[in-house]
C-alpha cells in the first residue's frame, strides 16, 4: 500500500521509468536489504504484500482495502510461506510474482491510457531488455551473461577469414542461413559484428544475435529468426531455395 502519491505515468517513456523505479526497490528488497525484508515477512502477522516503489524505494505493508484497488495487487500472503520452505526457494516465489506484478502494473497504465499496438510493443521491448527480478535474484544473469561470453569465444576460434557463422556444420548447401550479411569476406570481424548488429527479422522487426538461428530468403533476401519462419537447422539442411512465407503466397497467387 504506498503511502506517498506518486505521479502517474501517461507516456511509454513515462511507464517504462515507473517500471525502473519499482523494479529497482524489488531487486534491493530481496538482494542487499534482504535481511530487512525477511524480518519484516513475520508469519505471524496478517497478509502482506511486497510493494516496490517508482521513487526505487520498497516496503512491505498490508493490501489496500479499497475495491477495485486503484492499481493491481502484488502477492497477498508472502509472509506465510516463509518457514515453509528454504529461504532461498521462498526468495525466488517471491521474485516471480514480483515479476508478474510489475508487467501488470505497467500495462494496466497503458490500458488506462489508451496505449495502442506498437506503443505495447515498444513498451514490452524495452521492459524486455531489463534482466526479471528473479534472474537477478537466483543469479541467472550472471550465468547467461558467462555462458554467452563463451559462444562468443568459442565462435570467433571456430570462424575462419573474419567471418563469424553460428553451427557453420548445419549450413545447407542452397539456403543461405546464420550469418545475415553477404558482404566481401575481407570485411574485420569487428565490422562484421556491428553490421550484424544491425540486421533486422522481416517477420518479427528485431536485432540479429550471435546465439540465433537464421535464414535468409532467396528471393527477397531479408533474414528471419528461424523461429519466427519456423525453421530449423535440421530443416533448413534439405532447402535447395528457401522462400519466406511473404514470397510464397505472392508467388501463389500469381
């Protein structure tokens, strides 16, 4: 239940900074100020609820009593559940609901500010480039973030003339896939990864990544996701000339 009115957020911009600051409280809440936290989860008291704050300040307290609340509850009963089990495990629940209350918060704002299509999107992906708090908490970031350092090492000892090529055992001999550039191979590697970089789906609109899979069209020659084509490396191994599903229903229809 928070105490001192806050403004309320109207913009994606203004939302996505609402969505910082209350995310940023939860993660000090069950990381630095853990102990604080647990203290005050005594099971003894009634339901309570973890609320964290846009000023990126936390508090545990009672729910509003008002129905409908004026904005979505998180988890009632935390402090129930926390001699059942380990701390660790009960941190982690914690965290996963804090998660799920944070995306309910920011969209409940976007529905009650008429947020359209691509401003749902927009707001998504930028919520979506933010670790959960329940990566942060369970340490998961630490370890995506080691893992994909060593693809990345071990892309570049496997990458010959400057090229980097993801799996380059699983490229078919027509489809062209995985690396979505056709440039000359003197290209440096570091170019390589900044082109990359700015490569784009034609279905979904986003960024190339080293860690993905991905075909290029034959006829249009734009990239995809190999998931959002539904395509995989084992499928595109029998592709003489892949066409995206675009080029397929034009060619279709004519």
């Amino acid at each position: 239940m928070e105490g001192i009115p806050h403004p309320i957020p109207r913009t994606v911009e203004e939302v996505f900074n609402d969505f910082k600051g209350r995310r940023a409280g939860l993660i000090k809440a069950l990381t630095s100020d853990v102990q604080k936290f647990y203290q005050q989860c005594d099971p003894e008291k009634e339901n309570l609820c973890l609320y964290g704050l846009p000023n990126e300040t936390w508090e545990v307290n009672l729910p509003v009593e008002e129905v409908p609340p004026e904005l979505p509850e998180p988890a009632l009963g935390i402090n129930f559940a926390r001699d059942g089990m380990p701390e660790k495990d009960w941190l982690s629940l914690v965290a996963v609901h804090s998660d799920s209350w944070l995306l309910s918060v920011a969209f409940y704002f976007g529905a009650r500010f008429g947020f359209g299509k691509t401003e749902r999107k927009r707001l998504f992906q930028m919520i979506n480039e933010l670790p959960t708090v329940f990566e942060v908490v369970t340490g998961a970031v630490k370890q995506a973030k080691e893992q994909a350092a060593t693809q990345t090492n071990s892309s570049k000892n496997k990458s010959s003339g400057g090229r980097l090529s993801r799996q380059p055992e699983l490229m078919p001999k027509g489809a062209k896939t995985s690396t979505p550039k056709d440039e000359d191979e003197s290209g440096e590697e570091e170019e390589e990864d900044d082109e990359q970089g700015a490569t784009l789906c034609g279905a979904c609109g986003d960024n190339y990544a080293n860690d993905e899979f991905w075909i290029c069209c034959d006829i249009c020659e734009r990239w995809f996701h190999g998931k959002c084509v539904k395509i995989t490396p084992a499928k595109a191994e029998h592709i003489k000339q892949y066409k995206c599903p675009s080029c397929s229903s034009k060619r279709a229809r004519v």
